[in-house]
C-alpha cells in the first residue's frame, strides 16, 4: 500500500468518527433553523438580520460542527451534548465539568438578551444557540457517557457497518423522506396554534429530559448488533420529525422572548 493510499484511508476514516460525533447532519439543522424563521416575529427577524448582517438562521445552522474542532472554539466541543447514562437520570448525572449543551444555550442566551454585550459577541451567542437547539433534540445527544452517546454502539444499517449515533445523525433522516430542508418544513411546520403552545410549555431541562427519554427507547430497541432496515426507519421517522419541529418552534420562541417586547408568549431569558 503506497503512502499517499494510507493517508487517503488515514483521513477517510477520520473525517468518518469526527462526524459521528457531531448533532444532526446539516439537514437537520437546516430544517431546525427554517422552521424556526418562519416563527419569528417582524421585531425579531430585524434583530436577526440586523446580528447576522443579513445572513439568515439557516446560513448559520451548521456553522459550529466545523467551527468546535477549531482551536479558537474548542473550549465549545462539549456542548454539542449532555450525557445520562443508564444508571442515571437527568437530574441524577454529573455534569460535565467543560459544559453541555444544556449550559451552551442558557449562555447563549444570556448573552443575547445583555444589552451591555458587543455585536461580536452576539453573533457568536446567535451562531451558538442556532446550532444547539437542534442538538439538544437528537436524542443521542442526551445518550450514555459509557457509549459516547451510541457512537460505540455498532448496527448494521441496510448491511452496512456503521454506529448508532452516526445513523441518528443523517441516516435515518435521508432514508425517511428524500426532502430539501424546506419541504421538510413545508410539511412539518403544520401544528395549531394550541398544539404550538402546548410544544412551548416547559423550559430547557424539561426538554432535555424528554429527549433523554427518547435516548432510552432508542437504547432499549437498538442494542448492539442491530440490523436496522425499512421497519426501523418507519419506526423512527415520527421522532425525528417531532424533534425537527419541536427544535426550530422551540428556538423561534426563545428569540421572540429575547427581541420581541410584544410577543404573546414572551418570557424572561432567565425562565428558560
């Protein structure tokens, strides 16, 4: 095997574990993010424009996945999820000393509603937050510590190799529907108006909790060695769309609340 071949598989194989590691694939955050801008307000969506100078939520969603293994972000790496593991429960589990996804959010927040914070910071907490609401509802995200949040977990998906994360992350995503981000949205982004607020209600540990939930049902039906076809992508599509909307409805309100003085279901940024 010559050397260039080595490092062609080398770097293959790399760029494959550093991208299970990641949230949803960039389909999902963009789904995230889509449904989230047709949400906002008029009065947020100048905020946001005005933040990302023109760029919109969706532009941005992705952003952090690369920007984490960078050295200016690193410190940002452990946010992307918050682990339970089995014997544990939310509530139960120690935190992880360099941060979660859960304290990324309510930084970014913090952030975002300091009218003492610079521009530069605001872009970074608006980039930040858009990311992290749609990690916060992959349910591996809020997996088990002892697996990586399924990443040690090996399935066969359709007779391929692959973990249980990484199938979380784009594969079941792609085989449920053949969808651009925005016809995702398209037929997702249907709720009433009382269904909406029901979705809302809670704050940020309430839906970490669900989805650690979620995490659990995953694990139970999904041990090691799965063989994960079209029955399981039919199972699975449901939860997957319900965590699309509920991330970009869920970050949608956050903003308003933020920006929006006269937004109905506004709340302060520290109730979150």
């Amino acid at each position: 095997m010559t050397n260039i071949l080595r490092r062609i598989i080398f770097a293959a194989a790399a760029i494959s574990v550093s991208f299970s590691a990641l949230g949803w694939g960039q389909k999902g955050h963009d789904v995230t993010a889509c449904i989230a801008e047709r949400h906002l307000t008029p009065a947020t969506k100048a905020a946001v424009d005005s933040i990302f100078e023109g760029r919109s939520l969706v532009y941005w969603a992705n952003w952090l996945d690369n920007a984490s293994h960078t050295p200016e972000y690193a410190y940002t790496k452990t946010w992307h999820y918050r682990n339970v593991d089995a014997d544990k429960t939310y509530f139960t589990q120690p935190k992880n000393p360099d941060g979660d996804v859960v304290e990324g959010i309510r930084f970014s927040i913090r952030v975002l509603a300091d009218p003492a914070q610079t521009p530069a910071n605001k872009t970074l907490a608006l980039k930040i937050l858009t990311h992290l609401l749609g990690d916060l509802h992959q349910p591996m995200h809020l997996g088990h510590a002892t697996d990586m949040g399924g990443n040690r977990v090996g399935v066969k998906y359709f007779g391929r190799d692959m973990n249980l994360h990484g199938v979380w992350d784009t594969n079941l995503v792609e085989s449920a529907h053949r969808w651009s981000y925005t016809e995702w949205a398209d037929q997702l982004d249907r709720l009433s108006p009382g269904q909406e607020t029901l979705l809302l209600s809670g704050n940020i540990d309430d839906w970490a909790q669900r989805k650690v939930e979620d995490a659990a049902a995953v694990y139970e039906a999904t041990p090691e060695g799965s063989k994960i076809s079209y029955n399981e992508v039919a199972k699975w599509a449901p939860m997957i769309e319900d965590s699309f909307l509920a991330g970009g409805l869920r970050l949608a309100h956050i903003l308003n609340s933020i920006f929006d003085p006269t937004y109905p279901w506004r709340r302060s940024a520290t109730s979150f």
